[in-house]
C-alpha cells in the first residue's frame, strides 16, 4: 500500500479493517484510487507512532500523512488546520533513542527536509479547496502539553506561528529515518468530524493523483 494515513484524530472514512488491538486499528480505505492504508492511534504515544510508522513501510508506503491534535496560543485568524512545516522538540523524547537496527536507517539520519515541502503545498492547497482556513506552523513538543514550563512558555511568547502538540513529530522521525516522504497536520478542536472528513477524501484524491503520475514518468 503505498500511501499511508496515520492519525490520532478520528475519521469517519469506509475502510476494510485488518487488525486491531487497544493501541490502534488499521484498515484499508474502501474508496481510494490507489491501496491506502488507515492507521487510527487509539492509545497516542511515541512508541505507538514509531511502530505504526515502521510497519506502515514495511506494508509498501512511500508516503506518509500524519494528523493529530494541537492547539495554537496565539492563533488570531480563526485557522482550524494547521500545517507543520518544522517542529521544535524541547520534550526531551525522540523515537530514535536507544541502539540502532539498521534496517530501518542509520544511526544519525539527515532531518533535512522532514517534512516534506511538495506534500505541504497539498496540504494547503487541498484545506483552501475545502474552505478551511489554514496556516503553515511551526510545532512545539512540550514535555507535558498540559502543564507547560518557563521555556515552552517563552518560546511561543517569541512566536506567532505555534502550534503545541505531542503528537506527529514521532512519525516523522521515524519516517525520515526510513527515507521516506512524509508531512503533517494538527487540527483545532473547533474543526468539525464532517469538515475533517471532506479535508480527508480531498487530500487523498490529491496525493493518489500525484503517486500515479511520479509512477509512470
């Protein structure tokens, strides 16, 4: 299955399930053009999205969307979508801690690019398609998103292109150590399950079209 969706956030989406246990269930999308794989994050963390990352890619994906929750402090413009195109991990967490298995990837990978520049102009292009108001951000790992610190705290008082999340930067990771094409976004509460699901069918169209077009040049 080449595309992959792994999200945190639930959809409402027609899929034929193939596994499923108190951590996530995972089907395939009954409607898409081409085999995508649905990876639903029952229990939301970082191990469960490393290892749901990497048995994505062992499954056949070649791109990755990851969605999760977040939300933006300084957010003035309504946006419910919010796109991230870096992150800041101050959690002291990252999923590639611990001895390396190389066949996943190298010790030290290049982050580079780790989140992928031609699937966030998809992304933004296919929230405007489907009216949502959306926006670039950059994501704060936080130690606890509950219970922020003087340091969390200070950074989002320099910016205004936050979004507070712990969720996606694991998958991300874990997909750019495996050499493969990822992104992601954090949705606002405020968004609806019919928006999301429209934003959903939208992007898959979007990314299946381009998957078929890179496959025959």
């Amino acid at each position: 299955m080449p595309i992959a969706i792994i999200s945190s956030v639930p959809a409402s989406l027609k899929t034929t399930s193939f596994y499923s246990d108190k951590n996530f269930q995972a089907g395939i999308i009954s409607d898409a053009k081409e085999p995508v794989s649905f990876w639903q994050i029952k229990n939301n963390t970082m191990d469960i999205w490393r290892e749901i990352t990497r048995t994505a890619a062992a499954l056949g994906a070649e791109k990755i969307l990851f969605i999760g929750k977040g939300f933006a402090p300084y957010c003035q413009d309504g946006s419910q979508v919010h796109i991230i195109t870096d992150h800041i991990n101050v959690s002291g967490k990252n999923p590639l801690i611990g001895p390396n298995d190389e066949d996943f990837g190298t010790r030290f990978p290049d982050m580079t690019g780790l989140y992928d520049a031609e699937l966030i102009s998809i992304l933004k292009s296919c929230s405007e398609d489907t009216g949502l108001l959306c926006r670039e951000t950059i994501c704060l790992i936080p130690k606890n998103s509950l219970r922020l610190s003087k340091l969390e705290k200070q950074i989002i008082d320099l910016r205004n292109d936050i979004v507070v999340s712990e969720d996606v930067f694991a998958g991300a990771i874990t997909a750019k150590h495996m050499s493969l094409h990822s992104t992601g976004f954090l949705v606002d509460k405020t968004l609806s399950g019919q928006n999301f699901n429209k934003l959903l069918k939208n992007i898959l169209r979007r990314i299946a079209s381009l998957y078929i077009l890179n496959n025959h040049l």
